[in-house]
C-alpha cells in the first residue's frame, strides 16, 4: 500500500490530517529550536513565531480533537492517563 492507496477520499480529512502533520514539524522545530540558535540557523524572532504558530495550530485543531479520538477508538477514560498526557 502506498501513502497515495491510503488518503481520505474526502478533502476535509485531508486537511485534518495535513494540519496534524504541519504541528508534528511544529512542534519538532520548536523542542530543537536551541540546537537551530546556536548553529545560527534560525533566529531569536523566527523561534518565537514558531511557538505562536504551534500555539496557533493546537487552538484551531482543538475543536476536531473529539472527533479523531472518537475516530481512533480511544476510550475516555483512557485520555487522563499519564502516557496521554
């Protein structure tokens, strides 16, 4: 099976799920920010826009997170234990 067999037909779980993959380099970038500083890759004002903009991203996806859990079959009561948190 390859990436292309394995899409959502519809374009508002593609969207979905490019949002998740956009926040997943988000949030890579901004736990190795210091390495990306001290080698001068990435400035100190571009560090702190990547925050806001994972900061932004989970504040839009917010409201979809109900539905991918539901989606994934991940019971609720499962969602406060510590490897969820």
């Amino acid at each position: 099976m390859t990436w292309s067999d394995s899409e959502p037909e519809d374009e508002a779980s593609r969207d979905l799920l490019s949002h998740f993959g956009q926040l997943y380099s988000l949030s890579v970038l901004t736990r190795e920010r210091g390495w990306f500083q001290e080698r001068g890759y990435l400035a100190e004002t571009k560090s702190r826009a990547l925050v806001e903009q994972a900061e932004l991203m989970l504040a839009e996806l917010r409201p979809e997170l109900s539905a991918v859990v539901e989606a994934f079959g991940i019971p609720r009561q499962s969602l406060g234990a510590p490897i969820a948190l």
